[in-house]
C-alpha cells in the first residue's frame, strides 16, 4: 500500500505541478499574449535586442518551449528571420532559469503549501469576474498556487529514510556511467513533460531532501536542456527550412552547452558552487542553471552568423515547386503552449499570399487582353491553371485552419477577426476563379479568331486598368484595417468599374444593332462582365477590411 500511495501521491503532485504550470502561462499569455508576441516580431532589429526580448518574454509566460515555437511559427510566417531568431531563442534558454529561482527561494524557505490555498481561492474568485481581464489574471493566480501546491506534495514523496535508498547510492556511486544516466534521465523525463522548468522543481526538491546527490542533480538539469527542446523539433514539422533551421540551433544551443559541461563536469559544477551565494543545494542548482545558458549564450552568441551558416548547409532549402501543392500544418506541440494570436498571425501571412497570387494572376490575365496572340495561350493559361488550382489548396487548407483556431479558446474580438478572414479567404478564391474564367474567354477568342475593332479594344483597356488599381489597392490593404478615406476610395473605385460596364454593354448593344458579329460582342459582353465580378469581389474584400481592428 505504500508504494500504491506514494505512486497515487506522484501522479497527483505531478498534475498539480504541470496544470499550475500551464494555467499560469495560458494566463498570462490570454491577457497579454498577443502583445507579447507582436512586440516578439518586431523587438528584434539586433542580436542584443533580440536576447532580451526573447528573456523577457520567457520570464513572463515561465515557457521557453512557448517562445520558440512562436519563434519558428513567425519565421514560416516571413515575420522574422533565421539570424534575427537566434538571439531571441538564446534569450528564451536564459528566461527559463527564473522558474528554478521561484523553486528554490519560495519553494524551501517557508511553509509555502499553507499559501497556496488561499492563493488558489483568490485567483478562483478573480475567474468569476465578467471581465475578461481578471479572469485571465485569475487563472495565472490559480496556476501560481497550483504549482506550489505541486511542489509540497513532491516534497513529502521524495522525503524517505536513507535505509531505503542503497540501490540509488550505489547507481550514483558509478563514475562516469551515473553522469551519462542522470542526463539520459533528464533528457527523457523532461520531453515527456514537455518542460524543463517543471522537470528542474523536480530535481530541485529531490535534491532538497537527500534523495539524489548533487552531482546527480547537476547531470539531469544538464540533461533536462536537451529534453526541452522536443516543442521546438515538433513545432517544425511541416515548416519551412528556414524555420526548421531555427529548430536546429535550438537543438544544437542545448547539446553544445551540455556536451560542453560534460567534457569540463567537475571544474565546472565546482565553479557553480564556488559562485554560488549559499551552499543551499536548491540555489546551487538554480545557479547551475543560470550560469550553464548564460555561459553557452556567450560563446555562442558571437558565432550566431556561423550558426546560420551551418544550418542552412545542413537543411537544404525547399524545392521550388511552390505552385503545385500547398501545405499548412496546424501545429500543435500538445501542451497547451499555443496561443491563437500567433495563429492569427499565421493566417494573416497565408491570406497575404493567397492575394500575392490572385494579383499575379490578375497581372498576367491583363497580358492576354493587350496580347491577345497565340504567345499568351501558350505562356500564360497553363500558368493561370496551375495558379487557380493552388488557390483552391489554398482556399481549403486555411479553412480548416481558422475552423481548428476557433475552437481555441478565444476572446470575442478574436472570432470576429477570424470569421472575417473565412469571408476573406472565400472572395480570394471566387477572384482567382474569375481571373481564370476570363482568362478562357481571352484564350476562345484567339483560338476563334474573332476580331474586335481597335477601339473597341481601346474602350476595355481602362475599364481592366480600373480594376487592375482596385486589385491592387486590396493586395496593399490587405490583413489592415481602413480608414474612412480609403473606405470611400474603394467606393469610388466601385462606381467608375460599375459605371464603365454600363458604358461598355451600351455601345455592344450599339454595335449589335449595327449588324456586328453576335458572337463576337456576346463574349466581348461576357469579358466585360467578368471583370466587374472581379472588382465586386474586391469591394467586398475593402467591406471586410472596414470591419477588421
């Protein structure tokens, strides 16, 4: 019954330790998350900056894992790029250090179990408050009180009689063998766990009261660091090389820095205590930690270009066939640590490409109505094929992706933005469907021959010239919101394409009466009317755009 209780008692500290953890950083990251990771995309201008925003960010949502995949997520988005990416992930390994330093100065010093009941209540009544705000805040509090809850049930399971721990003395009495087990340990625990911060409170305490020996302690937080980098690895399935590099010198970061205290274990574990301010063995690991990041980050930091340069020979970079299948992967590392505002941002790059593509399409369908020769069929449909195609990859991909991120939990304001991208996404895809609709009709009349008068063709050229500015103020627009000015230009962009068709259908009607070709001036009608969908679809785009904050 004893090993049942304490099994019972392990489980249930364990789940307290890592749902304090999760609510604490789903908390803090509800609140103020998306600003977090705007300032995360933009705060990175040099190396220095970029360590200290990737160290603050961590710092403040206790996940290093959390950072780095939003760090990879921004470089597949075009947000950031590998060598602004190295300082902040850099900084994310020192930020994970605070969690130990909470451990081991709260943790230890004072009945901390007696507080974390009433700090658990007090979060609790904070979630009853409508305000969104609160209830945020209110889940960061329970998850702080949770997770110190943790910690105390961890400490009475790991307090045991030394008589009952011969066989752990005599696996730390092996030299070399009980190192490599510790970081074989460490790496394995800690990526089940999915956090290197949790797996330290628990080295932290086990070491607290005797039940492994420092120099084991210092092996599996050596070890843990490897482990921590499973949210990075995952994250990077389905990315682009670029991010996929950016998962590699994370994964190189931590094995370096840990292959390295290895080769050096004993002066360097010897240096930690020496610099140590107490011979607490509980500070003496957060000390461990926070000099084994800090040192690696500068030996590292100054080779960062070097770094970029060995990942990009070892990952290759992606094929250029990027026209032919489209892929987007909903990551999802399984620990709670994504937040919607770094999905949206995804989105909002994706719908940034969907437009660079319909304006190409838009571009070269323009090409045909000035052309209009054999070249164009040739060059230019096959192309316009392969491009509607991958809009409507791309048309079904990001559906299912905005269908996956609203069932997120998510404010109001964020499933507005993302019903309005849906709208968005479906009128870039009805706009790449009319470029090729027109684009066959361009191609039918130099297949037929059919002739229309110069200035009939003269009368066209502007009404596309029209509806080529309308696509190319939503290509500029795009993912922003308008202002009343650029709302009325939209406008007015719309009534001068609605105007000009009017005109258009008017003077083939003329030409009819006139005894001109039917067919000719029946597809010329249909050419015409093509393009005013085409600039519907955009001023129904500007709409939404209106609707956007």
């Amino acid at each position: 019954m004893t090993i049942v209780n304490s099994i019972l008692l392990l489980i249930g500290s364990l789940g307290e330790l890592l749902y304090g953890m999760r609510l604490m950083s789903d908390g803090v990251q509800k609140s103020a998350g998306e600003k977090l990771q705007r300032a995360l995309a933009k705060l990175t201008g040099n190396p220095l900056m970029g360590l200290i925003t990737g160290m603050l960010i961590t710092m403040i949502i206790q996940s290093s894992g959390a950072t780095t995949v939003m760090v990879i997520s921004f470089i597949n988005a075009g947000l950031l790029t590998l060598p602004q990416s190295v300082g902040v992930i850099f900084g994310a390994n020192i930020g994970t250090t605070i969690t130990a330093w909470i451990v081991s100065l709260f943790g230890f010093n004072f009945k901390i179990s007696t507080f974390a009941l009433p700090i658990f209540g007090l979060g609790f009544f904070l979630t009853l408050i409508k305000d969104s705000h609160s209830k945020n805040l209110g889940e960061a509090i329970m998850g702080f009180g949770l997770l110190f809850l943790g910690l105390s049930g961890l400490s009475d399971l790991f307090t045991f009689d030394a008589d009952h721990l011969t066989f752990l003395s005599k696996m730390q009495s092996w030299g070399v063998f009980s190192i490599l087990i510790g970081v074989i340990i460490g790496i394995v625990i800690t990526a089940l766990m999915h956090s290197s911060s949790a797996f330290s409170a628990i080295v932290i305490t086990m070491a607290y009261n005797g039940l492994i020996t420092w120099e084991s302690a210092c092996a599996m937080t050596l070890g843990s660091n490897i482990g921590s980098t499973i949210d990075a690895v995952l994250a990077s399935f389905g990315s682009c090389a670029e991010a996929r590099r950016s998962a590699l010198i994370h994964v190189f970061f931590n094995v370096f820095g840990t292959i390295l205290a290895l080769l050096f274990f004993k002066p360097f574990i010897n240096f930690v205590a020496w610099l140590s301010p107490s011979k607490n063995i509980a500070i003496q690991i957060s000390m461990l930690h926070t000099v084994f990041k800090t040192l690696n980050t500068l030996i590292l930091l100054p080779l960062r270009n070097q770094l970029v340069n060995l990942s990009r020979k070892l990952i290759k970079d992606d094929a250029i066939d990027s026209l032919k299948t489209y892929n987007l992967e909903f990551i999802d590392t399984g620990f709670g640590k994504e937040s919607t505002a770094m999905h949206i941002i995804r989105i909002e790059k994706e719908i940034a490409d969907m437009t660079d593509v319909v304006s190409d399409m838009f571009d070269n369908l323009q090409i045909g109505f000035i052309k209009r020769d054999d070249d164009f069929v040739k060059d230019n449909m096959v192309l316009l094929a392969t491009q509607e195609e991958y809009c409507d990859q791309m048309h079904e991909k990001l559906e299912q992706y905005i269908v996956k991120c609203q069932q997120l939990s998510i404010t109001a304001q964020q499933r507005t933005g993302l019903s309005i991208m849906v709208q968005i996404v479906d009128e870039l895809e009805a706009m790449s469907d009319q470029c090729y609709s027109t684009g066959i009709l361009v191609e039918r009349s130099i297949k037929k021959n059919m002739v229309f008068p110069m200035d009939d063709m003269e009368q066209l050229l502007p009404y596309i010239e029209l509806a080529r500015q309308f696509m190319q103020f939503i290509h500029i627009n795009i993912n922003k919101h308008l202002d009343p000015e650029k709302q009325a230009f939209a406008q007015e962009l719309e009534e001068q394409i609605d105007e000009y068709r009017k005109k258009l259908k008017k003077l083939a009607r003329k030409r009819l009466e006139e005894g001109a070709d039917v067919k000719s001036e029946l597809l010329y009608l249909d050419l015409a009317r093509h393009i005013e969908k085409i600039g519907d679809h955009a001023f129904t785009i500007s709409e939404l755009l209106v609707q956007t904050h």
